[in-house]
C-alpha cells in the first residue's frame, strides 16, 4: 500500500498540492477579433465558462511576441505579449478577472531556447566570434575539415541535426555552428552564462510583480548541457514506435543524455524558488521534465526547487490496469518521501488527446472513438480520485478528438523538417467550438480559425453540450464539484481494495480521510461487466458512463443458515465509478 500523502489538507497558499489546473491553448481558446485567432481577450470573455467548472487555477501557453515558427514557443520578448493576441494591459484584466472569479493564473516559462528573432541572437549575428553576445548561446566550431561537420551528434527532438552553421559575413555557412535542440529558429542558451541565469530571473520578477501566480516551465530538464559537450553514444539508434507509446513528436525521450536531465539544472531552480518564496502568497512551479525514471523526477521536486512536475508515465501507462497501478504506487512512494504531490495528466498540447490515444481498434481497422471517450471519460474520473494535483487540456471537458487534418493545414516544425513522418501535434491544436453549425463553431466572430475545425465537432460544441445532461461537459462540471467536496480527496491515504488488487482487469481503491466517509474508486477495464464485492455498498457518487447498476444477488450463506439477499453494483466495461465510503 503507498503512503499516505503528507500536507494535503493544506493551507490556501498549498493550493498547488491539491489542485486542479486547466491548460489554455490561447491561439485555439477564443478568438475576440475575429482574425482566426484565440486572443488574450477571447480569453477574458469566457472566465465565467472556467469558473463554472470548478477548476483552481488555468496555465496559459505562450502570448509572448513571436514569429511563431513553434506555436509561441519561440519566443522573442519574455516581457512582452504578441500584439495579434492583446497587450500588457488585457494580462492585468485576465489576472484581475480569474482572481476575482477564484481562479489563479500560470503563465509558460520557455528558458531552454529564444526565438531566433530575440535581440540577444539578432546581436549575436552582428558580432565577432568571442564577443560576449556569443557566449549567451551555445556556439563552438565545428568538427572535420574546415569545420563542416556539427560540433557532435545531439540531434534535434524536431527531426533531424541539433546544430545548424551560423553565417558567415557573406551569408553562406561558416564554420560556426549554433546548437538547437528544436527547430532551427529556437537557439539554444548557455545556463553557464551568468547573465542567461540573471535575465530569466529578472523575467520571473516582472511577471510576479504583474500578479500572475506561477510558471508551468517549458523543456525543464533541457536548460544545462554536459559542458564537454559528447557524442551521444545512443543518438543514431532507431527511435522507438511512437504508436507504442502515443509520442507522435520526440517529447517522450526520457533517456539521460549530455543534453537532457543533467545536474546542475538544480541550482538554477533553487534560485527560482527563492524568488518565488519571496512573494506574498509564495508563487508557484511545474515543471516539464521527462527523465528517466520517478526518483529522477523526484530530485526535481525538493523542497528548495520546484513545488510540482508533470508525471508522464501515468500518460502513458495506457489502458491497462497492472501498468496504471505500479505507476500510481511508483509516483506516490517517490513523491512521498520527499513531500511532494503528484501531478497528473492525460492530455496537452504536444500529445494525442486522450479520447483518441486510449480508443482501441475497432473492426474496420479504424479507432473506435465511441469506446475511447468512454474510456477517456474513466481515465479522468481515475486520476481526479488520486493524491495530488491535476492538470486539464482545453477542450478534453468537450470530449473533442484529435483533429485528422490535410498536409497543407499542418504548422508543426516537426512536419516540416521529417517530411511529414513526424510532428503532428497540430491535432490536438484545432480551436475548440462553442457554438453553432458552420465554422468557426462559435470559436470567434468571424468563420474562420487558423486550424480547420472537423465539421463533427459542431455536435461537440459548448452550446450543444450545455443543454445535455449526459454530456461529457457536464460530467466535468460534476465530476469536479463533487472533488472539492469530498475531503477524503483531498486528505485522505490510499489503499487498494483487496478483493480488486490483482485482478487483471480492474482497479478498485478507497481514500480514507482522517474524519468522515470515504471514497471507493473503481475502473473497469475489461469488456465485461464487472460485479462489485457486496461490502462496498452501493451509493454512487458519480459514474462515469450510466452503466452502473445495482442488482440483489444472494450471499454464500454458512452452512445451516438460510441464504442472505444483499445488494451489490455492476459496473459495464470502460467505466469508473465513485461509491460513498
């Protein structure tokens, strides 16, 4: 049995332990001008659709000037904001509208790389080698005869080479190369510069001052390279079948490289937890990091460095019940001894949503949608039930499906620089409909959106869903309700319910609080139905699909003793349900 979880009943500027954070894809939210594209001010307008889900706090993805070759996530000004999406001002007016609604406002942090178009690297290509501009970025000279060869073999998570040649005077290719874990257009910095590490923490202050209440930070586990700067000896390998895992774009690698998970990115965040202990109430981290293990992730959620981080192999335990319950054991044993809440999440911005990523085969070959969002909808009831914090992706509340979209249509630097057998992240990117039969779905004032929208997801729309009880709306909006007011949720251990600890198709776990009643979780994984034992009781707290039901089935009675009727649940295939404990 894992421990219990240590300071989940915590004081509100604990919220971050407990809590539930919804992620805004701000270009895909809502678009106010009608430009096909989701603006700050979009945003401002649907503050009272988020607050009616009961969410604690939302994490917006870039709005920061950019050429946008990465979706925002090459960003040229850290202070600034993308005049396509607001200003300075409409940040003041969405931070000021969520804390009045209860809502807390996460903005990303991208410190591994700038956009090619920061001053910094535009003063780069206007100096000397050796200039001090240089050394914000990670430059060396390359390898082989006149330096035509990379530096090393580290390549790009986007496909292809990590160093491209910086140019020369006359604009062909010197013998200077620059190292770019991304695209071309995301140089990387060197965190072994003083004034890199200066800078990013001046950056934390201004938006602190702002009144934002934390960061999700970008490639968390990226920012400090082996300064030998090695081959690595695993980079020419086959990569591995993202059809087996749902990576789809290189963000799973979570192998220890010179490049990735390497020491003394702890320092840097020990200064940025200073910071954020410095402000009243204390500001907030999450991290990205995809390491290799959960005491790798573990080091990065001391008490001196960041308070939360993704757990990623939750995400990819898939639909299997031994898997999901030695991740679910692993992450809480790990987080435990050094008392940190786990972070949990199925679906964001770089991955395949979870309706379609958890949908098995069906007989034409194709997903079977259908059973994926009944499974999708389980999966969200599972992980809502468990220790720690979760983190919502736009539009999963809608039950939306990743978007099949034409090879013109596709913006992902990924696409571009694989040939199209790689980066499709622009799936799970589409703007999400509100309302109404044609595009834009509601999604701005004008029939157009910078992603085309599937025709299907008229029938998903806000609108549609709000008028259906059964919809999957409004199961979050339940769902999330009952969260809050169950304390054992919040405080309370974890045990597994012995009579489902091993079986093979099933998960059955209770929350126990220090006072009150309980709370029985159980998923049904397998396509039959699954009977409940009789002492759970049978008072449903909420059901993720309506196929939960009672029947009265007879007790095994002692021997000379007349049988006994009792009461016990069914629960159909591809369900959870939460039982009064």
């Amino acid at each position: 049995m894992p421990p219990a979880m240590p300071g989940a009943s915590a004081p509100e500027d604990q919220w971050w332990r407990t809590g539930v954070v919804y992620q805004v894809y701000p270009r895909s939210f809502a678009d106010a001008d009608g430009d096909g594209i989701g603006d700050l001010p979009g945003l401002i307008s649907r503050l009272d659709y988020l607050a009616d889900l009961s969410i604690d706090a939302i994490w917006v993805s870039p709005f920061y000037p950019s050429p946008l070759h990465d979706g925002g996530y090459d960003v040229a000004d850290y202070r600034g904001v993308d005049p396509r999406l607001g200003t300075l001002d409409d940040v003041r007016a969405l931070v000021a509208g969520a804390h009045q609604r209860g809502i807390r406002v996460l903005l990303d942090i991208v410190p591994n790389h700038t956009s090619s178009e920061h001053p910094w690297f535009r003063e780069l290509l206007a100096s000397p080698p050796g200039s001090p501009a240089w050394d914000r970025y990670l430059v060396r000279l390359g390898r082989g005869d006149g330096h035509q060869q990379p530096p090393n073999n580290w390549p790009s998570v986007f496909s292809g080479d990590g160093w491209s040649p910086l140019p020369g005077p006359d604009g062909s290719p010197s013998a200077w190369w620059y190292l770019h874990l991304f695209d071309t257009t995301q140089p990387d910095l060197n965190w072994a510069n003083p004034e890199v590490i200066a800078e990013f923490e001046d950056v934390l202050a201004f938006w602190f001052d702002l009144g934002i209440d934390g960061f999700r930070i970008d490639v968390a586990h990226g920012l400090v390279k082996d300064p030998a700067l090695p081959d690595d000896p695993a980079a020419d390998a086959p990569p591995a079948d993202p059809a087996a895992t749902g990576d789809d774009d290189g963000l799973l690698s979570e192998r220890r490289t010179p490049y990735w998970d390497q020491d003394g990115v702890h320092a840097i965040y020990r200064g940025w937890r200073a910071i954020a202990d410095s402000y009243d109430p204390p500001r907030v981290f999450c991290g990205e990091a995809w390491v290799e293990s959960e005491e790798r992730l573990a080091r990065y959620l001391r008490p001196d460095e960041l308070h939360t981080s993704f757990n990623f192999e939750f995400l990819k335990a898939g639909w299997d019940a031994e898997r999901m319950r030695e991740v679910i054991d692993h992450t809480i044993t790990t987080h435990a001894a050094i008392g940190a809440p786990p972070t949990w999440v199925l679906s964001n911005h770089d991955v395949i949503r979870h309706r379609t990523r958890l949908a098995p085969q069906g007989a034409d070959g194709e997903p079977d949608l259908d059973r994926g969002l009944l499974r999708a909808r389980a999966a969200t009831a599972l992980i809502l039930a468990l220790p720690g914090s979760a983190y919502l992706y736009q539009g999963e509340e809608l039950g939306l499906v990743e978007a099949d979209l034409p090879d013109d249509a596709r913006q992902d630097p990924a696409w571009h620089r694989s040939g199209g057998t790689d980066g499709f992240r622009d799936g799970c990117r589409v703007p999400i409909p509100w309302g109404g039969v044609t595009a834009s779905y509601g999604f701005g004032p004008a029939d157009q959106s910078w992603l085309p929208q599937p025709p299907a997801w008229a029938a998903l729309s806000v609108a549609v869903q709000e008028d259906d009880p059964e919809s999957t709306l409004r199961f979050y909006r339940g769902i999330l309700r009952l969260r809050r007011s169950q304390a054992a949720l919040h405080d309370g251990s974890l045990s597994w319910i012995p009579e489902l600890e091993h079986h093979p198709d099933a998960l059955g776990l209770t929350r126990q609080g220090a006072q009150g009643p309980g709370v029985h979780v159980i998923v049904n994984l397998g396509d039959q139905p699954l009977h409940l034992p009789a002492g759970l009781g049978t008072e449903v707290l909420i059901g993720s699909s309506d196929q939960v039901v009672s029947l009265n089935a007879p007790d095994q009675p002692e021997q000379g003793s007349p049988a006994q009727t009792q009461a016990h649940l069914v629960i159909g295939p591809d369900t959870c349900v939460w039982l009064r404990g």
